[in-house]
C-alpha cells in the first residue's frame, strides 16, 4: 500500500506548489521519504510557500539533522547553570576529554529510571576523561530544581527553556524531538552519536578510550 499513498501524495503535492495542500502533503510524505528527497521536494514549492513560518520550521529541522550527523563538529551554545552563572558547551569540548550531553526533563519517567546506570557510568568513567552536562527541557522552573534536589545527580545542569515563539534554544540546535536524548562529542569536538542509545554508550565511550590510547 505504502508505493500507493506515496504516488497519491506525491499527486496532490505536484498539483499544488502554490497553496497549504502541498505542504500538507509534503508533511504526510516526510516520514515516509529520506532528508534529501524532502528537501529537494522543498525547493519545489513557490517561494510564498517556502516562507510560510511552517515550513521555515522544516526547513530549520533537517538543517539542524544536517549538522548533528556523525562526524560533524558540536555545535556550541550558551545558557546559565543552576546558580545563574553562564557556560558554554564549549567549556568541556575541545579540552581534551568526551562530552555526553543527556537531555532530559523531571517529568519524563524514562529520563529518570535511566538516572541510576548514569551515575554508574559516570563514577566508572569521568576519571578517564568523560564528562556529563545535563540540558533539562523543563518549562517549569521549580519542578526541575525539586528533581534535582532529590536525584542528586552528580554532573552540571542548565535548563532550556522555552524562548520567545515557542522554542527551545538548545534542544533545537540539536534535533531533539523527544526524551531522554544523547549527544556523545568525542575530545576533538566531533560528534560521535545523536539519539537515545543507552545500551551502546559503554561500547562507544570504551572504543573511543581505546583509540585515544592506541593514538587513532
């Protein structure tokens, strides 16, 4: 069936480049189509369309895809700590040591069941060089400094909270679409791995020491 709903969709996207129903269509296509043929469906529609504030959202999605894929340099952001202080993702990247960014919020069960084998992994490896920074996507302040408080977790936090228009700073910049969220950033400021990979962090970071220490 699938060939099928593509053609038809594709039908009424081809028929309509100047109107709402092609990005319509484009939306119900793009789950079903790799980045490079959405954005070449993209260049298709009329430059109105293109500019329409939904579409200027795709188009900024599959650019922030483009730069989180494996290989590609961090990139860095700024945003205040606990305390108010500011830091940048580039005070722990690039100083020689592996950087795991955990996104997460305090009402997401999943981050919070994970936080126990994190502690574990960070007493197991920030000594040989990897450090955890914690970006809660929280909208609500006290909640997330109530979660903090009671996992007491052991690494840096800062909080993205939603900018003027609805969006997340951080989160954006790094296509997060839903939690818990890695970013795993090797000590040259290459990203390593995007996504949620509990199961392969160990192995990754473990690979990663080895070839520090065999000089790869």
């Amino acid at each position: 069936w699938k060939p099928a709903y593509l053609a038809m969709l594709d039908g009424f996207f081809n028929k309509n480049l100047n109107n709402p129903i092609g990005i319509r269509a484009l939306h119900h296509m793009d789950g079903y189509l790799s980045p490079d043929q959405v954005k070449a469906k993209i260049t298709q529609l009329s430059e109105p369309m293109r500019n329409t504030p939904d579409m200027q959202d795709m188009i900024q999605r599959f650019e922030a895809i483009e730069k989180t894929a494996e290989g590609k340099p961090f990139v860095d952001f700024t945003i205040e700590t606990e305390d108010g202080s500011k830091v940048s993702l580039s005070d722990y990247v690039g100083k020689g040591k592996y950087t795991l960014v955990d996104f997460w919020a305090s009402w997401c069960g999943s981050c919070r069941v994970s936080f126990p084998w994190m502690r574990e992994f960070y007493k197991k490896y920030h000594d040989k060089g990897v450090e955890i920074l914690g970006v809660s996507v929280d909208k609500d302040l006290k909640a997330w400094e109530k979660a903090l408080d009671a996992e007491k977790l052991p690494w840096l936090h800062v909080r993205d909270a939603k900018v003027p228009g609805g969006k997340h700073m951080v989160s954006d910049l790094y296509d997060v679409t839903g939690i818990p969220h890695f970013v795993l950033i090797d000590r040259e400021g290459k990203l390593v791995r995007c996504g949620y990979f509990e199961y392969e962090l160990e192995e990754l970071v473990d690979k990663l020491l080895m070839d520090k220490k065999t000089g790869k």
